[in-house]
C-alpha cells in the first residue's frame, strides 16, 4: 500500500490543481497536543511540500494551518489554509471521536495576482486501533465552484517524538475528479 501511494505521488499528474493544497492537518489529541510538520505530494508534476502546525487548545477544540510555496514553470505560487475543530469525544473502545471543521484556504499570486478563496467544512471520523489511528473525512469545499473532499489517513507514533502519515485524498467536481497521496512526518512538542 505505502508503495502504491509513493509510485503514485511521483508519477500521476493532477488535474484539479486549484484546491489540492486543501488537506485534513489534524493529528489526534490522546498523541500530541501541539505538533508541526511537513507533508509531501504531487501538485503540478513536481513533488511539493507543505509545512503545517496543529495545537489542541483543550480536549475537544483544535486550530491547525498551513503554508505551501508552488513552484510553477517561472512563478511562484503561495497557498496557505487555517482551520478550526470541535471535537465530539466518545468512550468507546476503538471508536474515539467526531470533530466538525470550519476552514479557510488562499492561493496567493494564482495568475499574475488574482487570489483564489474558499471556505471548507468537513466531518472527520476517528478510530484507534492498538497502535496506530485511521482518519477519515468527507467535507465540501466552497468556493468558485463546489467541490467534495475525501480522505483516509493511517496515523502511527514512531520512537516518542514523532508521528507518520500515510494518507489519500480525492477532490471532484461535476467535471473533474482529483486523487492525491501524500506523506507527512511530524514532530511532536
């Protein structure tokens, strides 16, 4: 599976280019309270890599952002994207908790200066299986033009200071369908 996502990452173009900086930064409170990180995947054929910070602010309420510099043939793109979380935690054995997302996301200098906004809502499910975590997400991306998101995650602590993440995304519109792989290594503070 890890090698299905990296071959992936490194030979398939995107075509929903616009909003594949959009991504779930979330790492579950039981491992970290406050984390940053990067996270690496394809955007516009060239491997690109994204740094993001996650904080807990208590059990159950987290912000997370991000930035992305985009190399793109003579120019240099920004993206960048903030979000909050309510999480809605459960006692359950593998079950752990819902959490509700409000996002905002910008892609800077996008042709020569026009910006591109949008908010995004996403509903992320959490489970916990002895010793990693599986994510998954559905949420919709408002902006220009709707789009839905997808995505899975498979969360593992590695040594006492560090978590790894393998995870999957799918952007589509009426048009267009997007799939990313991604990697992300974090460090926990």
């Amino acid at each position: 599976l890890i090698l299905f996502l990296v071959i992936n990452m490194y030979i398939f173009p995107n075509t929903l280019n616009d909003q594949n900086y959009i991504f779930t930064n979330f790492i579950p409170y039981q491992e970290s309270k406050i984390s940053f990180g990067i996270k690496t995947f394809n955007h516009l054929e060239q491997v690109q890599k994204s740094f993001f910070i996650n904080n807990w602010v208590t059990d159950n309420l987290y912000i997370d952002g991000s930035i992305l510099s985009i190399k793109n043939i003579n120019d240099i793109d920004i993206a960048y994207s903030s979000s909050i979380g309510y999480a809605y935690n459960m006692n359950n054995e593998k079950f752990k908790n819902i959490i509700f997302m409000l996002g905002y996301n910008n892609y800077r200098f996008k042709n020569n200066g026009s910006d591109i906004m949008n908010m995004s809502y996403q509903l992320l499910f959490n489970l916990k299986f002895k010793e990693f975590w599986i994510s998954s997400s559905y949420g919709i991306i408002d902006g220009d033009e709707r789009s839905d998101i997808i995505s899975f995650n498979f969360i593992k602590s590695i040594f006492d200071s560090f978590i790894f993440i393998v995870g999957y995304k799918n952007i589509f519109n009426k048009q267009n369908n997007l799939t990313t792989p991604y990697l992300s290594l974090i460090y926990k503070i």
